[in-house]
C-alpha cells in the first residue's frame, strides 16, 4: 500500500515538474505587478492633499536617527578595512598616496551608499513589514478604515517618504564617518596629516562620483520603503505571516538595492562617456 | 508629548548635520574644479593633445591653477583646447608663456604645463598662448631604434680593434704584445741618462772657464747682497717689534 502511494506520488511529481518553474514565474509576475500598482497607489496617494507631516517625522526619526550608530559602527569599519586591505596592494605598486582617493571614491560611489541600504533594509525594511503586517493581521488597519482614516495615507506613504528621505542622510554620514575610519587606517601604516589626507581624498573625487551616489540612494530608500509596506501591508495567515512579511521584505528589498545599483551605474556610465 | 518634541529635535540635528556634511563634501570639490572662485579662459592650439580630456588640470610653476574646460577639434591638424585659469594667477602668466602636455608619472592622468614666459606683458582674458608639441612615446621608441643601430655597429668596430690589438696588430697592437718594444724603451732611458750626466760634466768645465767665470761671479755676489738685504729688513722689523713690546 506504501509502495503504491509512493508511485503514485512520484508519478504526480513527475507530471507537474516542467510546471513547477512556470508556477514560480507567474507567481513573480504577479508580486511584479501588485508591487508596480502598490507604488502607482503610493505616488497617487502622495500627491492628495493632507500629508501626514507629523507622522512623516517621527517615522524619520525611528528609520533615520535610530538607525545612525549601526551605519556609522559600519561606515567607520568599513573605511578601516577597506584601507588595511588595499594598503599592501597599493604599496607593491609604490602608490602608497593614492591610498586616500582609491577609499575615498569607492567609499562616495559605492560603499556608502548600498552598505548604508542594506542595514537599513535589515533594520528599518524588516521593522516596516512586521509593523505593518502585525497592524494587517490584527485587523488594525481595517479599524483605521472603518474609522475614516485613510491607511494607506497614514501608514504608507509616510514611511516610504521618511526611508526616502533619510536614507540619503544615512548615507552621507556613512561616507563622512568612512573617511574618517580611512584616516585612521592610514595613519595606522604611516604618519599622515588630516590635512593632507582630505586634499588626496577629494583631489580625485568628482561630481560625477558624488551626485549619482546621492540620487540613487533616493531609489535606494524607495525601495526599502515600499516593499516593506507592500510585504506589510498585504500580510495573510495570521502570526506566521508577520513573520513571513518581515523576511521577505529584506530579502526583496536587498535584491532590488543591487538592481538598483546596476542601473545606476549603467546609467552613469552612459552620462561620463 | 514632551519625548516627541525630544524626538523631533534629534530628528532635525541629525538632518542638519548630514545636508551640512554633503555640502562640505560639495565644497570640497567644487574648490577642486573652480567652481566657486572667479576665472579667466585661455586658449591653445595643439597638432596632438595625446589623450588630454576636460577636466585635466592645468599647471603654472608645479602648483594646480585650473582645468581644461574644452577640448574641440578644428580641422586634421589642429585641436584647440580652452583652458579655465584662476583669477589671481592671470598676473603672473605672461604673453609669451607656451603650453605643454605633460602627465602625473607614468601612470597618471595628463596634465597642461603652463611655462612661464620672459615679456612684461601680462596675457590677455581668451588669448591663444603659443604650445610646445608634447614629446611622443612613439618618437622616442623611434629615435631609441636608430641608436641601438649605431651602437650595434660601433661594438662590432670596436671588437674588430680589440681583437687586432690581442693579435699584435698595428701600432697600439705592438704597444700591447711585442716584447722588443719594451727593451727599445728601456735603452732609451738608459741613453737619456748617459746623456744629463755628461752635461752636467760639461756644465762644470763651463763655470771654471776664464771667458765665463765673471759672469757666475757677478750671480753670486748678487745673490749674497740680496741675502744682507733680507737679513737686515728681518733685523728691523723684530727691532720694531720688540720696541712696540
């Protein structure tokens, strides 16, 4: 009777296998769409009048100000290390005083940037999702609506404005704070004023390093925002789905911080040229 | 209430302090390029900028006074580059100084080397200044060729004379390796020597010659006198010194 069942359950696999791919690529297309839609709901709702500013602020305070110490602990690490680790590269060429641009621009055109998104998409982008999909599962948000608040006002178009807004800030403390664990990197090989190491660190810093960095940290902060609303906002199957929410929203919005990333630097090497 | 104000007050030092930072950061680099001090353009016509772009500095006397601005071409032969030079350096370019390409070390990006000129007149906003062809690597390889030529030829000479020498060819040759020369030398100097002594014979039957030997008188007393006349100038002056004891 076992073997029986086996087979049949084999035979079933086997049927449904080639399907088992199209299964996945139409359930992507589908969360594709419903996340377009979600972010054509959040700019239509965006621009009605009656924005939440004071929620939009303490929401920038909770994904802005509280995520600082662990972006600068990382900003300041990574500066650190990434000089210890180029340092004996550097030093076979006898480039040893390209040491600061090298870090410097890497810091500004990359590492800033996405390492600050990544935190926060752990951080903020998991604390959105379980936040949103507890409220959902706890039928929170259909009080809210009931009581004549609109939800997606009140929840999610603040919450994407602050990570929005504040990601960028983030970021420009995560350069500023890597730099600086740079300079100490640096004076921990040879002795180097503070001085003489920001004149090397801008001298080949551009604006074309800092200003694609800077806007597509906007994108970056979009991102992080509205999946974490989305996966929060659309969460189903009660505790288990807050869960659910909070995991998926990092790891999609991790994965779209890295799209992202290549886009941009597809699209700042077609303006450079 | 209280904390939320608290709150807000973080909010708005954190925001502040980060637009702050990204404006220095802009500074910075908007120094860099002369975005933020007054400028003035010069121009320069060159047959080959090898690999000049906008944006490349641009030297007067080893320090960073501007940047290239532009770089158009005229026709097959000529490119003109505009340059952007700060204000307060216009004072110390003259109207003959020339432009030159040059780079940052072998590896480096290339720069313009303003060289300072020798009139007393003071270059004009959006003058052409006159260039100096940049010094091509594919010139020097070229010339290094033809060098190695020459030298391939003059070794093989040379060797052709080394090896007559260790032969015993020719002069130098015989110099090198026939003993007999040698010997010849060696009589030589034992003949020169024979020679200076029978001159100073002949020397001393000179002095006691009558027709000669009132000449050699006259040089000795001479010399005496000279002698008497030393000892007494030495004799007074010690005198003097010791009066002045």
């Amino acid at each position: 009777m076992a073997r029986h069942n086996l087979y049949d359950s084999e035979d079933e696999i086997s049927e449904k296998t080639p399907k088992i791919p199209f299964r996945h690529l139409k359930s992507f297309f589908l969360e594709v769409s419903l996340i377009t839609s979600f972010s054509f709901e959040f700019f239509r709702q965006l621009f009605r009048k009656g924005f939440e500013f004071s929620e939009t602020a303490k929401q920038s305070y909770k994904i802005g100000y509280n995520s600082l110490p662990l972006v600068a602990i990382t900003g300041f690490i990574m500066g650190l290390v990434l000089t210890m680790q180029s340092q004996p590269t550097l030093k076979n060429f006898g480039a040893e005083a390209w040491l600061p641009a090298m870090v410097g621009v890497s810091l500004i055109r990359e590492i800033g940037p996405v390492i600050t998104a990544l935190i926060c998409a752990g951080k903020s982008g998991s604390g959105i999702g379980a936040e949103l999909a507890s409220m959902k599962v706890t039928e929170q948000i259909d009080a809210m609506e009931v009581s004549g608040t609109n939800p997606f006002k009140y929840l999610v178009v603040t919450r994407v404005v602050a990570s929005m807004l504040m990601i960028p800030v983030l970021a420009v403390f995560a350069d500023a704070i890597g730099i600086f664990g740079s300079y100490i990197g640096v004076n921990l090989y040879g002795d180097i004023s503070f001085r003489l190491f920001i004149v090397q660190v801008f001298e080949k810093v551009e604006f074309m390093d800092i200003f694609p960095a800077f806007i597509k940290t906007f994108f970056f902060g979009f991102a992080i925002g509205i999946i974490g609303t989305y996966k929060g906002y659309n969460a189903e199957n009660g505790t288990e789905g807050v869960g659910y929410s909070a995991n998926s929203s990092v790891v999609i919005a991790s994965l779209l911080i890295f799209i992202i990333d290549l886009m941009a630097v597809q699209i700042t090497s077609l303006f450079s040229y | 209430m209280k904390t939320q104000t608290g709150n807000k007050l973080k909010l708005g030092v954190f925001v502040t302090l980060g637009i702050l930072l990204f404006i220095i950061g802009i500074y910075f680099v908007g120094k860099k390029q002369n975005l933020f001090d007054t400028t003035f353009g010069l121009r320069a016509v060159f047959k080959d900028v090898s690999g000049l772009q906008p944006g490349n500095n641009v030297r007067f006397a080893g320090i960073n006074v501007g940047i290239i601005d532009n770089i158009t071409i005229l026709n097959d032969t000529s490119v003109r580059v505009d340059m952007q030079i700060q204000q307060d350096v216009k004072k110390f370019i003259k109207s003959d100084s020339r432009a030159v390409i040059g780079s940052e070390g072998i590896m480096g990006n290339k720069i313009l080397i303003i060289t300072p000129g020798s009139s007393g007149r003071i270059v004009k906003s959006n003058a052409f200044i006159a260039t100096t062809a940049p010094i091509n690597m594919d010139d020097i390889l070229k010339n290094l060729k033809t060098t190695i030529e020459n030298a391939a030829v003059i070794t093989e000479d040379f060797s052709k004379i080394t090896q007559s020498i260790s032969s015993g060819k020719g002069t130098v040759g015989k110099l090198f390796m026939d003993s007999s020369f040698a010997k010849d030398v060696d009589q030589t100097v034992t003949n020169v020597k024979k020679g200076t002594q029978g001159f100073q014979e002949n020397m001393e039957a000179a002095k006691s010659n009558i027709l000669l030997r009132g000449f050699f008188r006259k040089k000795e007393k001479a010399k005496q006198e000279q002698q008497k006349e030393n000892e007494a100038a030495k004799d007074s002056t010690s005198k003097t010194k010791k009066r002045r004891k």
